[in-house]
C-alpha cells in the first residue's frame, strides 16, 4: 500500500499513547522539602495540561495533552499517597531525612541525605531511603560499619 494511503493521524495517535510513570510500592515518605517538590511538579503538570486544552483542539497536538494527562495521574497519586516525615534535630542513628557522612576502605569521606524517592538526586548528595546504601546505613550510629556493594563504609557523622 502506498504512503499517500496512510493517515498522519495514526503516527500521532500512536506517540501520544504514553504509559503511565511507574509508582512505587514503598511508602511515599517525603521530607518536608520533597513534598514541597512535589507540590511545585503537580503545579507544572496542571499547568501544563490546561494548556494543552486550551491550545484548540486537543488532537491539533495529542502528546502535549497524553503527557500532560499522564503526569498529572502520577503527581496526583504522589501528592495522595505521600507521608510528610519531620526531620530529627539530633539524630543519634541514621534514620530518614537526616544527612550521613560515611568513609569508605579507600579514604574517601561522602555525605548523603536520606530522602523520599521523588527528591532523591545522588550528584546533588541524596540519596532514596530505599536505595540500598540507606538500607544498610538506616539504624546504625556514629563509629558503626556496614557493607555496601561488597565494601565496608564507616558512619562518621550523623546531621
């Protein structure tokens, strides 16, 4: 069959099929800081949907509108499920929402805050209380060990 046969529409239609963003099974834990991320995202997505149905019909443009509807779903079951957790002032063992410095075998020393899986940004230094360094790090206290990927780090500070 020859291309001039085929809709346009169709290429269209089929890109703006998005999946859905996947959630997590694990709590929705969120520091005060992570809910307000969330927040400002669930804002952006609204935003950003009420344009695309304001920018005429929506199938002048049906992924600005399909990904527009799938983040607002997601951010609307994040800001839903999410569980504000108030920081510790003075933790003594590592626990969610603090910040952790470790010294790894090789004498590097690393700080990481532990935060809810939205918020989490390894190079800006935080990391998911899911991830498995929080896991092994969760409960311990200053001077405690733990193995990480098959490596022993040492809990030097506690914040």
């Amino acid at each position: 069959m020859s291309v001039a046969f085929t809709r346009d529409e169709d290429h269209e239609a089929a890109a703006a099929n998005l999946p859905d963003r996947p959630i997590s099974s694990h709590p929705n834990l969120v520091t005060p800081q992570g809910l307000a991320q969330l927040e400002a995202a669930f804002a952006q997505a609204r935003a950003a949907y009420v344009a695309a149905q304001a920018s005429g019909e929506v199938s002048d443009d049906r992924t600005a509108m399909a990904r527009a509807t799938r983040d607002l779903r997601y951010y609307t079951a994040r800001l839903a499920s999410a569980q504000r957790i108030e920081p510790v002032d003075q933790p003594e063992t590592v626990v969610f929402g603090c910040t952790v410095t470790i010294a790894r075998e090789d004498g590097r020393e690393q700080a990481f805050r532990i935060v809810g899986e939205d918020e989490a940004d390894p190079r800006a230094g935080s990391i998911g209380y899911v991830s498995p360094l929080a896991q092994a790090l969760m409960g311990k206290s200053v001077g405690d060990e733990a193995v990480v990927a098959g490596a022993g780090v040492e809990v030097v500070a506690i914040a």
